[in-house]
C-alpha cells in the first residue's frame, strides 16, 4: 500500500504542475487581451498533451516499470514549467501557448500510476487500488486553491519555481523510494505494434468512449470552470473565490474515485458506471438552465464531480478483467488518452458556443448532456466483468 500511495503523490504534483496554467487564466487574459477562443485554446493545449501522450506513457510502464517512467514524466515536465513562468512574466501569448502544449508532459503521469498500482493488488482489488492512486487527481484541486494564492502570497516567479522544486523532490523521492511490484515483469513487446494490439481489442475502444465522459468531463471542468464563474457570474465571484469552488469540484471528484473502485469490485463496474453517467447527465442538465449564484449551484457542481469521480473507478476497474495482462498497461494509455482527448475538446466547444449577448454557455452544456446520455446507452448494451475472487 505504502508504494500505491508514493505514486499518489508523486501524481499529485504531476497534475498541479499539469493545472498550473488554470487558475491563472484571469491573469493572462487581462495582461494580453485575450478572447474567448483565445483563452480557450490555452486552457486545453496542456490537455491535449497529455492525452496523446499517455499512450505511449502507459506502454512504456509495462516496458520499464513504474519507477522509471515516473521520474522521467516528473523531471521532464520541469522545463514546461519554467516556460510557462517566462511566457506569462513577458506577455507572450504564442510562447504561453507552445509552453501549455509542452505542459502536457506532466499529465501523462496518470497513465504509468494504473498499471504500477494494479501490479501490487489481486485481481480482486485492482478496482481499490486503482481508486487510491486516482486520488492523485487531488493535484487539481491543489493547483486551483493555492496557485492564486501562492501569486498574492510570494509572486508570480517564485510561484512557478516553488512547483519546479517539488518536481524535482518528488522525482527524487521517486527514484530512491519507489519499487515496482515483485508481480510485474517487464514487457518485450515493442512499443508500435503493442500499442497497435491494444487498438485492435473491443474493449480498449468501450472503455476509451465511457472514460472519455467522466474523466473527460472532469478535466474539462477543472480546467474551464474558474473561467466558466467568473463569466456566468463576474459580481459574485473573484479568482480566488473561483480557485476555491474549482477545488471543491476536484475534491468531491478525487473522494468519489476509490468509491467507485471499490463499489465497482463488489457490484460490478456497469452498475456503477450506469449510476454515475446518469448522475453526470441530471446534473449538466440543471447547469445548463444557468441558476442564479449560490448553494444550488454549488451543491449541482459538486454532485456532478461526485458522479464524475464514480465513474473514473468503475471504468477502470471494468478495464483490469477485460484486458489480457500483459496489454493492461497499453490498453491503459489508450483508455487514459481518450479521457485526456475528451477534457480538450468541451473548452474549445465552450469557446465557441459562447453567446455574448446573452452571457451563456447554453450550447455547450447542452451537447454534455446529450453526450452523456449516448454514454449511458452504450454503457448499458456492454457485458459486465468483474476480477475473479482469491483462490477462485
């Protein structure tokens, strides 16, 4: 468990660094001007990144372990960050934007965390495991409380450095404390056709579509919804203010994610999966109708991470039994990659969609709902898996 819970939190300050551009979006649109489909390209090209990156990330796991691949994400992910700090110290939007595409990096961390994690559980369990080391995601929420913060507190450089320092610690950390599990034995496979083999299997192609939903839409609301506040409703919140209610959603996201591995290792991950894409779904629709500011809307947005966060462990854990071993890793990255593509895309559409005259989003939240309604019939047509039980 001790080394499940390293890699929880050598994952936690992957995704902050990953989220650091987030919380201060307020900051660069005002210095540069930016529009709405300006800011909204910015918010998602460290998404996309790290997405397109986690598949080879995850093949790379069954390749050479979790120790290694996660130093190398953690320390690669260093210079990104201090581009970024250039970038933004210089107003430079096209720099800002190179910077947020090589952020990426750190997001692909995800990917070697679920193969690492299941190697030291049973079968049975993978589905807790899985959910522990989601926790991770916690780092999301961190980026949104403190980086604001840490910008009145210590300004703007020392902000970015202090992130880079953690990096660097943790990669440490990583690479003297760290072992993979006795369990795993590396894979020889090359790392093309392993990954064409994980593409050519039903289940990669399920899981990546269900995943793309509830791990999608919680990137994508992490990333777009300080910028979503504080457009909705410029009078009632501030940055800071949106940083916090924007941690509160990744919070209620990262507590509901071991929930929904271990209900899914008990019930079954399509009950589980069924449950929160439902959830998903009643809550984007009251969103949609655009509230007046206050405890409904706070209570909606929570119950929405809350469904998000079952639904990230339910799939995973569907994916463990449904994958040939030595594919999980492989099948992993792609799963992970698709959940990454589905956070790109929803800030980009909710640029696009906004109507000025009208202050909304009405468009884009719509299309969530209608999308998430497709995810429930599909996910409602698959056969359930579950792990097979000890001694079984």
């Amino acid at each position: 468990m001790g080394q499940v819970l390293l890699a929880t939190l050598a994952s936690t300050v992957g995704f902050w660094a990953w989220m650091v551009i987030g919380p201060l979006q307020n900051l660069y649109t005002e210095q540069m001007g930016l529009g709405q489909g300006q800011a909204a390209l910015l918010l998602a090209m460290p998404v996309l990144v790290g997405a397109l990156g986690r598949i080879v990330v995850g093949a790379l796991t069954d390749r050479l372990g979790g120790r290694k691949v996660f130093a190398l994400v953690l320390l690669a992910g260093v210079p990104a960050v201090l581009l970024v700090a250039l970038a933004g110290s210089i107003g430079n939007y096209p720099l800002l934007l190179f910077a947020a595409f090589l952020l990426g990096i750190p997001g692909t961390i995800f990917a070697a965390g679920i193969p690492f994690s299941s190697a030291w559980f049973t079968p049975a369990r993978r589905g807790f495991a899985n959910g522990v080391f989601g926790m991770g995601m916690i780092g999301t929420a961190v980026a949104a409380f403190f980086t604001p913060r840490l910008l009145r507190w210590i300004g703007y450089w020392p902000t970015h450095l202090l992130v880079v320092a953690l990096m660097i610690v943790m990669a440490l950390l990583v690479w003297v404390m760290m072992r993979d599990s006795p369990a795993w034995t590396p894979s020889r496979q090359p790392l093309v056709p392993k990954v064409l083999g994980a593409l050519k299997l039903p289940v990669t192609w399920q899981m990546a579509f269900l995943y793309a939903i509830v791990f999608g839409g919680f990137v994508a609301f992490s990333t777009y919804l300080p910028k979503y506040l504080m457009t909705i409703y410029p009078n009632e919140v501030d940055p800071v203010g949106a940083g916090t209610r924007t941690a509160m959603f990744a919070v209620a996201a990262v507590i509901a994610r071991p929930i929904g591995g271990v209900l899914a290792d008990r019930f079954g991950p399509k009950i589980i999966t069924l449950f929160s894409l439902a959830g998903i779904v009643a809550a984007a629709y009251i969103v949609g109708q655009e509230p007046p500011e206050g405890v409904l809307t706070g209570v909606v947005f929570l119950l929405m991470a809350a469904a998000m966060g079952l639904g990230m462990g339910a799939v995973f854990a569907w994916v463990g039994p449904s994958t040939p071993p030595d594919k999980v890793g492989a099948v992993t990255g792609v799963v992970a990659a698709a959940g990454g593509l589905g956070g790109y895309f929803p800030p980009l559409v909710m640029g696009a969609t906004y109507h000025a005259d009208t202050n909304s989003y009405w468009l884009g939240l719509w299309l969530l709902v209608l999308v998430g309604a497709l995810a429930l019939v599909v996910a409602g047509m698959l056969r359930d898996a579950r792990a097979a039980k000890a001694g079984k």
